[in-house]
C-alpha cells in the first residue's frame, strides 16, 4: 500500500487534516534515501513496541525483499509489518502515522523520513505517554454542533 510522505492519511480512518502518512513504501515508486542514527531507530523501536494501533489480519510483507521483514537491533529480531505507529508532532498540532515496517524499510533499504518524523521521534516522551484515542478527541476531530 503506497501514500507518499506528509500527505493526508485515508487508509483506516476517516480524511483528517492533521494526520499524516509517513513511510508508506512500494516498488513501485522511488524513496528518500539516507542516515537515521542508530539513537533513532532505537527509539522508534521503543515506541513502536508499546503501540498498537489498526492492527489487521495477518502481516504486511516488504515489497523489496519479497520476505517476511525482520531487523536486527542490540541482537534481537523484531519482526514488523503489522499494525501503525501513530507519532505526535511535539505540539501536538499533527499526527504522522507509519506503518510497522517503516523500521524495516529504514535499515534495510535505508529509507529517510522526512525531518518533522525523524524529530516527532527525538522529541517523543514516554513518560507523558502518547494514547491516540485522545488525541485524536482532543485535537484532531472538529467538534459536530448539536443538532
């Protein structure tokens, strides 16, 4: 399933205006290449450990290996490829959401995220932790008038 980076998220949700695609990959198309520090990926790997959000059915394999997408990090494999990682921005103003194999996709075949994801990640505190219903209610769904 491929969206481009920053572009309005649709996949299993309604059209928010606040909440972005990042890292939705195919070979079908081309991709930003490039460093993430190792710093990040481990984080990233933290965070995407603790959430579980739209996970589905069965498992999203990587395009570009053809393979069930697994990464070593600190001598573990942590097989991905199901479910989003939904990531605030540090204002909580927007909400970038990845899928599970965005860390595959980043070691593997060094793919770059945008800057604003890379700093969502440095900036993500686990002590006032990220619960995406509330956000979502808080910020991000315009309130309906009474009818």
């Amino acid at each position: 399933m491929y969206f481009a980076d920053n572009t309005i998220y649709t996949y299993l949700q309604d059209h928010h205006t606040k909440v972005y695609n990042i890292g939705w990959l195919d070979d079908q198309y081309e991709y930003r290449k490039g460093y993430v520090a190792p710093k990040i990926i481990r984080k990233l790997v933290r965070i995407g450990e603790r959430m579980d959000v739209n996970i589905c059915r069965g498992a999203h394999f990587c395009q570009y290996c053809y393979k069930n997408p697994t990464f070593q990090i600190e001598n573990k494999n942590h097989p991905r490829g199901n479910g989003e990682i939904w990531l605030p921005n540090k204002s909580f103003t927007k909400v970038y959401v990845a899928p599970k194999l965005i860390l595959h996709y980043i070691q593997a075949h060094q793919y770059l995220p945008p800057k604003e994801f890379i700093d969502a990640i440095a900036g993500y505190n686990f002590i006032r932790r990220f619960i995406f219903e509330h956000i979502f209610i808080k910020y991000l769904i315009k309130p309906t008038p009474d009818l």
